[in-house]
C-alpha cells in the first residue's frame, strides 16, 4: 500500500466486470430472489445485464413495484451472503495489473455498486486486501447506493484531488459516476457494458486488455491518453 505523501494518483476500480467475474454467483442470487417470490425471469435477454447497476434497479425494472423488489433485494442478499458471492473469479491478468499500480506508487481504492461487506469480503478472498488501501461500496441504509454516491464517499473520506484520480470500470454508471465527481473514465471492456454503452456514455478512453491498464492509468492521470489500450 502506497504512502499517502508519495503517492502519484488515485486508482478507483470497480469489482464486479473489471476486477473480477460475479457472474455465476450474482444471477444465481437473483434467480432465487425470484423464485421465492413466485416470479417469472425475464424473457428473451442474459441476466448479465444486471451486473454492475444498483440490484434495487434491476429488481424494481422486472418486478414493476418498488416495495417488492426491497423485497427481493433482501433476499438476494441473504442467498448471497450464504456462499454465491465467492462464485467470482478474478480476470486473467487483473491482479498482476493491480500490482504494478501499486508498485508504481498509485493509491487504490474499490469503488463497487455492490454491498460493501460483499466486496471487502471478495477482495479478501482474492488475497488483494494488501493492495487496496480501501473498499467503498453500497451501505445498508441507503444512504450510499448509486455509484456517483460511492465514489464521492471514497473521495471525501480519503481527502483526494479528482484531478489526481481517475475511475476504472466496465458500465456506464462507472463512467457517468466519474463524471459528476469530476474523474476521468477508464472503460474496460472485457465486462459488462460493452464498447458502445461505455461510448454512448463519455467515457475517457478504453481499455481492451489488463496488461495496458497501468499505462493508460499514467497517461490518463497525465492526461496523454489515447482512445484505446491494448487490443
């Protein structure tokens, strides 16, 4: 973990879709939240897309009703914290990256939609807590859920310049969090999003491999970014 005094930036990075893969454990959550209510799945689309929004979101968006998916949030969570969260698996090449933005004197941070305790658990499990000098997620109460929310929560408690940051994550409420809280966007494109929805969104530039993502961190802190990294 880097000094504070020394450090050369801040690297927020998303969880689920940049660092690792959820997605066995997250849509076999939200089956089951579901099915204990009595509910049919969507029809016609992966569940993968609701990996990376706030859960309450993709609940209320096929249940229809906001006191129902509260609901079903909750029983995703205790399905959830009953084991389907460690059917995650970290991106081939994330970890070795991470290590090099550390190494490299960056400030890390896990900036995740997902409920706090989740992720601090994940990241223990990958054996990644050494490097993050903090995990900042969704809280219970509500009071921090969107991801411009998380993001501006890490900012304010860790006393950092926006100038001096710069968010990494796969969907648009990464890129559009970064935004209102005056970050750059790393996109990277092996999660959920997609080119397109990353684009459609403003992001910084795009990432097309974890080996290229700590030298687009250094050029887009620098801000001698390209438009794309690592085909």
């Amino acid at each position: 973990m880097s000094d504070p005094a020394t450090s050369r930036g801040a690297v927020l990075l998303d969880l689920d879709g940049t660092i690792s893969d959820p997605a066995g454990g997250v849509t076999a959550s939200f089956r089951h939240a579901l099915a204990r209510l009595g509910k049919p799945l969507p029809d016609g689309e992966p569940l993968t897309w609701i990996i990376g929004p706030p859960l309450r979101e993709s609940f209320a968006r096929v249940l229809g009703d906001d006191a129902m998916a509260a609901e079903a949030l909750t029983l995703y969570r205790e399905h959830h914290a009953a084991g389907a969260l460690y059917d995650n698996r970290v991106y081939p090449g994330m970890a070795e990256a991470i290590g090099t933005l550390a190494g490299d004197g960056f400030r890390l941070f896990v900036a995740t939609s997902k409920l706090v305790s989740f992720a601090e658990k994940i990241v223990a499990r990958h054996g990644l807590s050494e490097v993050f000098a903090g995990v900042y997620g969704s809280s219970l109460d509500r009071k921090v859920e969107e991801k411009a929310d998380v993001i501006a929560l890490c900012l304010e408690t860790e006393k950092l310049d926006p100038a001096r940051c710069v968010m990494v994550g796969d969907r648009k409420h990464d890129v559009i969090g970064a935004a209102v809280n005056g970050l750059s966007c790393i996109g990277v494109t092996w999660g959920f999003g997609g080119i397109d929805e990353l684009e459609e969104a403003g992001v910084t530039v795009l990432c097309d491999a974890p080996a290229a993502l700590p030298g687009l961190v250094v050029q887009t802190i620098a801000g001698t970014r390209r438009s794309r990294g690592g085909a």
